[in-house]
C-alpha cells in the first residue's frame, strides 16, 4: 500500500537525506512518490528495503526494527494517536485486539492499511498473545510475506514505551510453517519480557534517589495489615492490572492497590449473577438476531431469527454449521480446537453459495463479524456477530434492510457512516492523484524551464538574459580593455563553390562544436558566428585580467581542432587563420526581436583586420596583446610592420605556443 511505501520513503529522507532517498528508488527501480491507499505490488516494498539494507549497510532486522520504530510514529502523526491509545489499558490488550482494530478499518475504510496488518482482500497477518506463569508473554504472528517479521518488535518496542512507559524485549523463540492455517504461512513466537520491574520514566525518576524508594516501601508496608495487603495483592493478580503482565516486585505490587493521596485498600469487582437468566429464548433470539450456538461436534443449537430468514437450513437444529458456512477471517480449519485457540480474535463467517436458497444464488454471499464465546457449562460455543456490510449498496446487493439489524447494533449506524466517509476517502483519492499530477507537470515544467535558461544563456550572458527575463532594460557598458579573436577558414568561398550545401553545413557544425567546447574550457565568451567566421572575447561581460591568456590559449586550441576537421573538397584538413587585438570596447544588447549580445569599437575592427591580414594556420597578434601576453609564458615571434587596411602600418606578431601548458591541457582533455 502507498501508506507503507510514503513511510519508508519519509523515514529514508529523515533520516539520511534526498540524494540517499533517490539513489534508493533508482536502484529499486520504483517511483518518486506513493498515493496513500493505492494498492501497490509486495515486491515494490521488499526491494525498497532490500536496496536500503545495501546502501546503509545494515543487516535486514535492524532496517526493519527501524522501520517498525518509525512506522508507529508515522501513524501517530497520520491521525491514529487517539484510536492506538484505547485499544487496551495494558500491553496484552493492546496487542490482543489488533486484529479487531484491524477488522475495523478495513471495513471502515475498504482499503486503507493500518500498522503491521494488511486489509482482509490481502490475507492479513494474525496475532494470538498468550500469557505465561513468570508474567512473560508469547507473542504469535502469523503472516504470508516471508522476511518482514523484525518490524513487529519496532512497534511493539515504541508502543509499549510511548503508550505504558516501559522497555520490553522481544526475542524469537520458534519460526515454523504454520500447519493449522489454511496454506503454508509463516509463524513466529515471540517471548516477550519488560526489562525491568519499574517503568522507563520511574527509572529515569527514581533511579537518583534510591534512599526515597527504600523509605517509602518501609512507610507504606506499616499502613497494611497482612491480612487486608494478601486480599488487596489476590484481587489485583486475579484482575490482571499489570500493564505489562510481566513478574511485579513488591513495591510496585504495592504501589497497584493503594489508592494515591487517601491511602485506602482498592477493592476488587465482584460481579453479581441473577440466580436464573430473566430472558426467554424468543426474546433472546429476536433480541440478537444474527447468533449462534454450537457444539464440539459443529452442531448448531441455536440461530437469531435474522441468520435463520437468510439462511433457512439453521431453523433444522442439529445440522452441522461447517456445512453452511465457511471461516474466512482468521484462516483457521473449522474445528472447534481451532477456534478456541483463536478465541480473542474477531471471526468473520462466509454463507457457502451452494447452500442458499435459489434467491440468493445471484447475490454475493454473506458475511457475519463477531466474537466467540466458550461456554464452559454448555460445552458450546456462541458465536456474538453482526452482517459485515460496508456500504449502501452492499445492503441492497444483498436485498436486506436496515429493519433486519437489531437497533442496538452499530452496524447500522456504521453503514451509514461509511457511505459518507467512502464519499470522502474518494474525494480525497481524486485530490492526492491531482496532486501527484501536479507534482509531475511541476517537475516536467522544471525541466523545460531548465533547458530554456540553457538555451537563452547560450545565446546571451546570463546576468543580461536575467535582467531581460525580469522586464528590465539592460544598459550598455564600457570595458576598458579586453581580447577579441576572429578566425574564418582559409578559402572558404572556393570550397562552397565545389560542394553541396549540406557538406558545408557538417564541416562548419563539426568545427564548431569543438571550438565551442574550447570556450567551456577556457572559458572565454562567443560572440557570434558568421559563416565561416567565429568571434569570441576575453573580460566581457566578466571583467577577468587573465583575459589576453584565455583567449590565448583558446586560440592555440582552435589550431589543434582545424587539423581534425576534413575539407570536403580536398581531404586534407581545413586550415584557419586567427586575429587577436587586446583593447577598449563597449557591449549591450541590441534589438528586442531576437537580441544579440554585441561588442562596438575600434578594438573590434583592429581584431578583424588581424584576421584577414594574418597567415594560414598561424595566430597573428596586435602589440597591445603582444605586450599582455610578453612575460606570460607563451612564445612568440615578430611579423614585423605590415600595412592593415584602413590603419596604416602596424607592429605585429605570431603566437608559437604556451611555454608551460600540454596539449591535452590546451584541449581539455584528462
């Protein structure tokens, strides 16, 4: 069920954190997220705690006593605090109705899932609590899924602490398939003992002031008479009013049959039997109407009128009740052995189809929920039940009536109850699955959000693509000095005359994912391309003084990558020529439609002519970048003055290359 899965995920998250959580889940191959009382798959829950024992590296029963530890809080906080707390004023009752808290919410509910028992649709496992002379208990769990039993000392562990104030132990004393149950299930015995005769918060306490404890025995021992302290501590162990039923010492005796504050003897309850029972059997019958009586043998000695109408074959005493009924709730042989040993659980009786009258044939069968009661003196057994309907429509599938419930029995109130709260469980099921769906067009949206920024941050800087996206107007701005590269292939304009169109695209695109690579590596900024022309800048938008190197080394790259790039016309590899100018500029965004990110000023232009005015296959340099890269560790050799267009004569240079950095260095390679 969702519910558990939601636990172990929110207990994995506490605990160790998201990225532990995710990891999980991939290696378990499960979703994210879990809906509530969606159904899901065994196999789901076993690989969670299967990859979790993995990845913690923790043995299988400490994740699982863990998980149980967890599971008990979790359900506390899920709104089950109040319910827990009634089930029992002692460690036995608590676990001795389980089963019928269980019963209940899966009637109540459907199909919602509660603590460590599973709904009825899903062969829930069983618990029998059995005292012991020494005031220990033998816990019996009985359960189809192999490997989960280590849960149950977890909450049990939690609930006796948090709901009794004591620390038990729980050890396993024999795990057999169970032969008594319908099909092979697992049974586990657990001996059950309380640590220590005080309580955990007595201890906690008292365990500093030992003299208090000792003087108040003394004080107390003198306020009792022998006599009236053996009555006092007779009834108390005849009641059994321990909360845990483990061996008291004295004191706490004691301290159970004093009344605090007034001192006085507790005495106990003596119920009071009329001499004779002042009900005749036709008011008995009528008064309870779904009842039954039976013997050892399974013959029925008695029927409530109601199980009569619906099953006629009752109204024959003496027939066999094994014949018109089946045990579905606890998967047990019907035998009246059987039943007694499972005699504090809640019973649940199928009507068997080929039994029924004709009418009824086309129905679903009928259900009966209730108690069974040993009577010693009769030798027999009562069977204390009531219709299990959940619904509305289960009443009328079935052609009963509200009339045909006895109006003391809640059940009545119950299927009204349900058919509201069935209408609110779906009501709730349809918004969790809105917003699991939410949750994934969220998370889809996220993506998408992602890969846009991606895109836009690759076509702008990314502070001007913010301003942009925010509505903002973004002002240009002045950059006193900066390194601009511009490269183009080498007779390009021959080669696209000599091929097809799609052959220059793949030469351009399989350049230009190297050097855009390169500009990660060094990272330096794209400008634009143009055709064959690639421009990129060093210290925009990013003011950086090692501008000049970066763009350095970006070039010394980019001549390694050309020589991997194949001339669709020749074969050989293409050959580039690459200008670098070091100097003033100003950048902004230009155009709203499709804006671009641009660089103005003579810096520019002089960086173009060192482009078209340089030589295949070499780096040509302007003296201002000369002058930044001159005690930087790169070698370098003079041009000597050549005419520029446009700009007279100029002192240039050719980068050779970086003095201290390898080739996989340049190119970004391990």
């Amino acid at each position: 069920y969702g519910f558990i899965n939601t636990c172990l995920k929110s207990l994995v998250v506490e605990k160790y954190g998201e990225e532990t959580w995710e990891k999980l889940r991939l290696q378990a191959g499960v979703q994210d997220s879990f809906l509530t009382f969606e159904v899901y798959k065994d196999e789901i829950t076993m690989q969670l705690v299967d990859k979790a024992c993995k990845i913690l590296g923790v043995p299988a029963d400490m994740v699982l006593r863990e998980f149980g530890e967890y599971f008990f809080e979790f359900c506390k906080r899920s709104g089950y605090d109040h319910m827990l707390r009634t089930l029992g004023g002692n460690l036995y009752e608590f676990i001795e109705n389980l089963d019928a808290l269980h019963s209940y919410l899966s009637l109540s509910y459907q199909a919602i899932l509660f603590l460590f028992v599973f709904p009825q649709e899903m062969n829930a496992p069983s618990f029998r609590v059995e005292k012991n002379e020494d005031g220990s208990m033998h816990l019996h769990y009985y359960s189809d899924r192999r490997g989960l039993c280590h849960i149950v000392p977890g909450i049990i562990g939690a609930a006796a602490l948090d709901f009794f104030n004591i620390e038990i132990s729980m050890e396993i004393v024999n795990q057999t398939e169970e032969e008594e149950r319908t099909g092979k299930k697992e049974h586990i015995v657990f001996l059950v003992t309380e640590n220590s005769a005080f309580s955990y918060k007595e201890r906690k306490k008292f365990s500093s002031s030992p003299q208090y404890l000792a003087d108040s025995e003394k004080q107390i021992e003198k306020q009792l008479n022998k006599e009236d302290l053996e009555k006092a501590k007779n009834t108390i162990r005849d009641r059994g009013s321990s909360v845990c039923p483990v061996k008291k010492s004295h004191w706490k005796t004691i301290r159970g049959i004093i009344t605090l504050g007034k001192g006085k003897l507790l005495r106990g309850f003596d119920p009071v039997y009329p001499k004779s029972l002042w009900v005749d059997t036709k008011t008995f019958c009528n008064g309870l109407p779904f009842h039954m009586v039976f013997d050892k043998e399974l013959r029925v000695k008695q029927a409530g009128v109601s199980i009569q109408k619906i099953v006629p074959g009752l109204q024959t005493m003496g027939i066999c009740l094994d014949h018109y009924f089946s045990i579905v709730h606890p998967e047990v042989p019907f035998t009246i052995s059987s039943i007694q040993k499972f005699i504090n659980s809640q019973f649940v009786f199928q009507t068997r189809r080929e039994m029924m009258p004709e009418s009824w044939k086309q129905r679903p069968m009928l259900e009966l929920r209730g108690q069974m009661i040993w009577m010693e003196s009769l030798q027999c057994m009562l069977y204390l039940c009531s219709p299990l309907l959940r619904t509305l429509h289960e009443l009328e599938e079935r052609q009963m009536h509200i009339a045909d419930i006895a109006p003391h029995d809640v059940t009545r109130d119950l299927i009204l109850l349900n058919q509201q709260r069935l209408a609110e469980m779906e009501l709730s099921n349809q918004l969790e699955r809105k917003k699991e769906e939410l949750r994934i067009l969220s998370k889809h949206l996220e993506e998408e959000k992602k890969k846009t920024e991606a895109l836009l941050y690759a076509m702008l800087p990314q502070h001007v693509a913010n301003q942009l996206k925010e509505g903002k107007r973004v002002e240009a701005g002045e950059f006193k000095e900066c390194t601009i590269l511009f490269s183009d292939v080498v007779t390009f304009t021959n080669i696209c005359a000599q091929c097809e169109p799609i052959q220059i695209v793949l030469m351009l695109n399989s350049m230009y994912l190297q050097f855009d690579r390169l500009t990660t590596v060094h990272d330096v900024y794209k400008v634009e391309t143009i055709g064959d022309a690639y421009m990129v800048v060093g210290g925009v938008p990013v003011p950086v003084p090692t501008h000049a190197e970066r763009v350095a080394n970006f070039a010394l790259g980019m001549i390694i990558a050309a020589k991997g790039v194949q001339n669709p016309v020749s074969g050989n590899p293409i050959q580039i020529r690459v200008g670098i100018h070091t100097g003033p500029v100003l950048a902004g965004v230009v155009g709203e439609k499709m804006p671009r990110y641009c660089l103005f000023g003579d810096t520019v232009n002089i960086a173009s002519r060192m482009e078209s005015h340089g030589v295949p296959g070499k780096i040509h340099l302007s003296s201002s970048t000369y002058q930044c890269l001159k005690y930087k560790n790169f070698e370098m050799i003079e041009r000597g003055e050549i005419e520029v267009k446009g700009k007279g004569k100029m002192h240039t240079y050719f980068l050779i290359k970086n003095k201290t950095a390898t080739e996989n260095e340049i190119m970004g390679r391990p």
